[in-house]
C-alpha cells in the first residue's frame, strides 16, 4: 500500500515550471517564500549566523540546478527542506566541529517565557532542566536524535520526517519511540 503524499499547490507548480523556463522572477518568489523557513533550519542544525548565511546560499543553489528533478509527489516545502537538511548535514560532515552543535541549548529551540517574570530561584531550577535536557539529548544515538529533533522540537509530522530522510513512516515512529524512551530514562536516571 503506498504512503500518501502531499502534492505541490498550483502555484508551486507555476514557480517550478517557471525556473524550468528560466524565469528569473519565479526564482525570486520562490526564494522569498522559503528563505525564512531554509534559514531556521540551517541556524538550528548549524548553530552559527554564518554556516546557516552559507548553507541558505547553497540550497537554493542546489534547489536551482535539481529543479528538473522535482516529480511534484510531495510538497515543494518538503523537497526544499529535504536539500537544506542535506546540505546541512553535508557541512557537518565536511567540518567535524559543527557536530557538537547538535547539542546545543534547547531553549533555543522554542518560546521561553520573559526571563524577567522568574525569581533566581526559577532561573536556577530552568538552567538545571536545560542542562539535563541538553545532556540526555547528546546521548542518543545520530538518528534517534535527528528524529526526535526534528519531530519534538522543529514540529515536523512523521510524514515528512519519512519523505524528508527517505525511510518508511513505521522507521521513523520505531525511532522517535525509542529515541523519547531513552531521553526519558536518562531524565529519570539524573
């Protein structure tokens, strides 16, 4: 039985055939539609201004050279994200110090309240959950980490990690299952 997956909206269709047919301007569209999201990507895998500047070049680069390839049997936003996490992954390969940053605050993965409003008592108790939280995190495996990263905290659904990574949707539940139950474990075991 196959997956259902989301087909590309008309005007992702208009913006592909337009660079196709090397319209300058639909390449523009396209880019202003989606730097913002291939940005947040690379800054949160990445974790340095310039790295995530650079790797935001290089996708629509590479998004430029693939469109061709693009079938339109998912989402453009899925394909797009799909080659800024390759290119993503490919710069922490390529410079081993970035693989670190995988780890790093977690509260810069989400909405934190106005640290003006909590006492130091509040503060202290926070860095104490971050630090554990941040710790268990390092301890998973790379693709419990990357499916838990990109499920609990990017907000992606098991669908598009799936076409996203290019595993079958009962991998990346089997993942995200076992990569929460070993987070859970060690927050109980600190």
């Amino acid at each position: 039985m196959r997956a259902y997956a989301a087909k590309p909206a008309s005007w992702e269709r208009r913006l592909i055939s337009g660079i196709r047919n090397g319209d300058e301007e639909a390449f523009r569209e396209l880019f202003r539609r989606f730097q913002g999201n291939v940005y947040g990507t690379a800054i949160r895998i990445l974790k340095e201004e310039q790295a995530a500047w650079d790797a935001l070049q290089e996708t629509f680069v590479n998004v430029h050279r693939a469109c061709h390839k693009f079938r339109g049997d998912s989402k453009l936003s899925t394909w797009i994200n799909r080659i800024a996490i390759n290119v993503c992954l490919e710069t922490l390969r390529r410079n081993r110090k970035h693989r670190h940053n995988l780890d790093g605050d977690v509260s810069e993965w989400g909405h934190l309240e106005d640290a003006s409003q909590r006492t130091p008592f509040e503060e202290l108790r926070r860095t104490e959950i971050k630090r554990r939280v941040r710790s268990a995190i390092s301890d998973l495996n790379e693709r419990h980490r990357k499916v838990v990263w990109l499920h609990d905290l990017q907000g992606f659904t098991i669908r598009e990690i799936a076409q996203s990574l290019k595993v079958a949707e009962g991998t990346i539940k089997s993942r995200l299952f076992y990569g929460r139950r070993r987070l859970r474990q060690r927050l109980e075991a600190a």
